[in-house]
C-alpha cells in the first residue's frame, strides 16, 4: 500500500521499481509456499506443526556430552594450577 507521500515522490523521481509487499501477511504466505517452517507458534501448535510435517534439522539439538556444573570446572582447574 502506498501512501499519498510515497506515490508523489515517486513521480517526482520517476522511479519505476515494482511494488514489494513487506507485510507480515505477505511474508507468512511467502513463508507458507516455500515450505519453510514458521518463526512463532504457541507451543501447542508447534506440538501439532511438529507432528504434520515433522521436525526440521534446525530445530533439532545436537547430541552433545552434559557438561560438568561450573563450580567442579572450577575447582578443577584451580587444582592443576596448584600442582
């Protein structure tokens, strides 16, 4: 949509640029046909989204070693910088 100002300028400049659509409606839809996962959902629709069409790589966590509390890596260090 564009504004009173917005159509005057652009004639003034005679600028021929196709409209763009930045609203947050334009942007879902582009997101929806390009199969792209949606960026905010309450957690019971991500539940429901996750079981549609099942969960994408970047939404998965890495199988990473639990780390040790940061009061033992502490101390621990502090104990081979003693010996």
């Amino acid at each position: 949509m564009e504004t009173r100002n917005q159509r005057l300028i652009r004639e003034l400049l005679e600028e021929r640029e196709e409209p763009s659509d930045t609203s947050l409606r334009a942007q879902s839809l582009r997101r929806a046909k390009a199969n792209e996962p949606p960026r905010t959902m309450t957690p019971f629709e991500w539940e429901q989204w996750y079981a549609e069409h099942g969960v994408p790589e970047g939404h998965r966590r890495g199988q990473r070693k639990p780390r040790r509390p940061w009061w033992r890596r502490l101390f621990r260090r502090r104990g081979n910088d003693a010996s």
